[in-house]
C-alpha cells in the first residue's frame, strides 16, 4: 500500500495499526517543517473514554513495539482512547532530514499533542521515548494524568553496575556499536536487539546477530514485511534514518546528562537544558506535592535502564511509583511484557 511519507517502507503486517485508525501530521514548525509523522487513533468500546493512552518508542523500534500492549487493552475493552506514533526517521513518518535525539522529537509529539488538544493521557514510555514522551508535557503538565515507563530514564545514569558503556558486555558494549557496525548493517541490528535482546552469554548473541545480519543483506529478512524482525529492519532502509537511529546511541554514553553535537545545516545542538527542565520540574508537577499522578514502571533486569540505582531516581522524584521487576527480561521489557504492561495501565486507569 502507498503511503503519504517519504518512509523507506513499502509495507507493513496487517497488525501494524487497527483497520481505519492510520492517521498522518504534518509538522506546522520547527526545524522539520512540513515533515509528515504517522500515528494511530483508535477508540476502545461504546462509553466514554476514562482516558487517552499515549504510546511514545525509542530506538531502534517504532510504533509497532505496543502491539502487545494495545491488543491487550483492546481484547479486555478498557474504554480508552490509543494513540501511538512513530518518531521522524521511524517506521512509517517521513525520513529524518538530520541526526535528530529526544529533545527534536519531543518538539514533534508536543506539536501533535496540542494539535489533538489530548487530555487525560495515560503517557507510555520506554526507552528514548522517556525523554521524549516526558519532555513533549512536562510544559503542559495538566494533559497528563499517569505516567507508565518502561526501561527508560530522564536522570543523569548513575555509574553503578550495567551502563551503556559496559551493557550487554564489556568488550561490544552497545554505545560503541553505532562506530563499530556500518550504517547499512543497522537494520539488522535493530531486527536482533528489539526482538532477541534478551540475558544470553556473549558468543550466542554475536552468533544470532550474524545469521541477522546474512538475513539482513541476502534480502530474505524484508522481502515480505510479515514479522517484527522485519519491521525493525525495514525502517532504516535509508542512511539518514540509519544515521539518525545511531545518534541516539551515540548519546547513550551520557543518557540523562546531557549532550551536544553538529548539525551541518543546524549548527549545534544541545540537550543539556531539555534535561534540566524535566529534572527540575517532574516531581514538582507530578509527585505528591503537584497532580500526585499515577506512576507504574516495568523494568527488564539485564539492562542499565532496569537497575535498582535508576529505578530509585524514579521514585526519588515519583514516590508513588509502583514498580514491577523482571529480573530476567532485557531492554525491551515491552516486547516480552506488553500484557503486564497494559494490565498496569487499566489499574491506574481505573483505580483498580
């Protein structure tokens, strides 16, 4: 099928978005003007809806991560509801026209946030999407009525145990791999770590990302866009938008810190005041002494975004966090977890 995007992506699985809710924003502003973004707005059962459930990814996934999460909620009827988008040089948004990070991301939800004028969000986040999801309403706090993250932080990492620097191994840890790996091997290590980053010794995770990767480049992987390891490959079809995925990872290295670099046609960028602005504010808007919002965090243990030093930065700004371990799940807690996950979500939803 065609779409209104410039996306490198021919086609997608039947289950990419409910039949009929495919929607398309074209950014009125910013440095990515006239960009064109993807997003699904579906609406759960016949009442009502007690909330809008906003699902923002990170990278190197898209949209196409909260199946799970999204079916469930749509197989036990909560009425709600769900939207989902894919970030610029994701999935199925225009390509990205520069290495972008969070905080041009951010720009761009926070467009579409007031474009829908959402209220009552159930804000969902894993990954960069925390920083993004975050960072797009931590202006307009009031939108926002629970917050559910997933391996993901907005606080400087601490240095205790797995850092990007050391995670998933001290001789291939992951903030190297985007200098190590050509950018057009990207695709296939998106279609290995989203779907198989799970705890395994070093030689298995080298063997597995290999038979990607031949996958990968012989053209069997993508030939039919029929599986998520596809999806994620299929995405970064195009260099700027595996260049663009590998800027995160370069940043991984000072996650929550902050962050610059240069764009030839921007200048520099810097991050630095995204992120004191949402650790300054966070728990001042959304802890006891703000809206007092519901918070719920899943957390996969192999991964320097489910230690119990960031898990308790959460609850240092959120102590009404209730937080869910799973010390065997990788990174991508949403890929192994989603009914969990949207279990969670219709707990906070309906005071349950």
């Amino acid at each position: 099928m065609p779409f209104p995007t410039n996306t490198p992506m021919r086609q997608v699985p039947d289950d990419y978005f409910p039949a009929g809710s495919d929607r398309w924003f074209t950014l009125p502003s910013g440095p990515n003007a006239g960009a064109t973004l993807f997003y699904y707005d579906v609406t759960i059962g016949n009442t009502p809806p007690v909330t809008t459930v906003l699902l923002v990814h990170g990278n190197p996934e898209c949209s196409y991560t909260w199946r799970h999460v999204r079916d469930t909620l749509v197989d036990r009827q909560l009425p709600c509801r769900i939207i989902a988008v894919d970030h610029q040089g994701f999935g199925l948004s225009d390509q990205a026209r520069f290495e972008m990070v969070d905080m041009h991301h951010a720009d761009q939800l926070a467009q579409l946030v007031r474009h829908l004028d959402l209220q009552d969000i159930t804000l969902v986040v894993h990954d960069w999407g925390g920083p993004i999801g975050i960072g797009a309403l931590i202006d307009m706090p009031e939108r926002v009525r629970h917050l559910v993250v997933g391996n993901s932080t907005v606080f400087p990492m601490p240095g205790d145990g797995y850092t990007y620097r050391n995670y998933p191994y001290r001789l291939l840890p992951w903030c190297h791999t985007a200098t190590l790996i050509p950018a057009a091997w990207w695709g296939a290590v998106a279609a290995y770590v989203v779907s198989h980053a799970r705890p395994q010794p070093m030689q298995r995770f080298i063997t597995g990302f290999g038979r990607m990767l031949g996958r990968a480049l012989n053209g069997s992987l993508t030939r039919e866009i029929d599986s998520p390891e596809a999806v994620w490959c299929a995405q970064f079809g195009s260099r700027i938008n595996q260049r663009a995925s590998q800027r995160h990872v370069r940043q991984t290295p000072v996650w929550g810190h902050g962050y610059r670099y240069h764009v030839p046609s921007l200048g520099v960028q810097d991050n630095h005041a995204f992120y004191r602005n949402i650790q300054d504010r966070i728990g001042t808007v959304w802890g006891p002494a703000g809206q007092s919002i519901g918070v719920a965090g899943f957390f996969g243990g192999w991964d320097p975004c489910g230690k119990d030093s960031v898990i308790a930065q959460w609850q240092s700004a959120l102590p009404q966090m209730t937080v869910h371990r799973y010390p065997d799940v990788g990174h991508f807690v949403e890929e192994v977890k989603g009914p969990e996950i949207a279990a969670g979500i219709i707990r906070l939803a309906t005071g349950g």
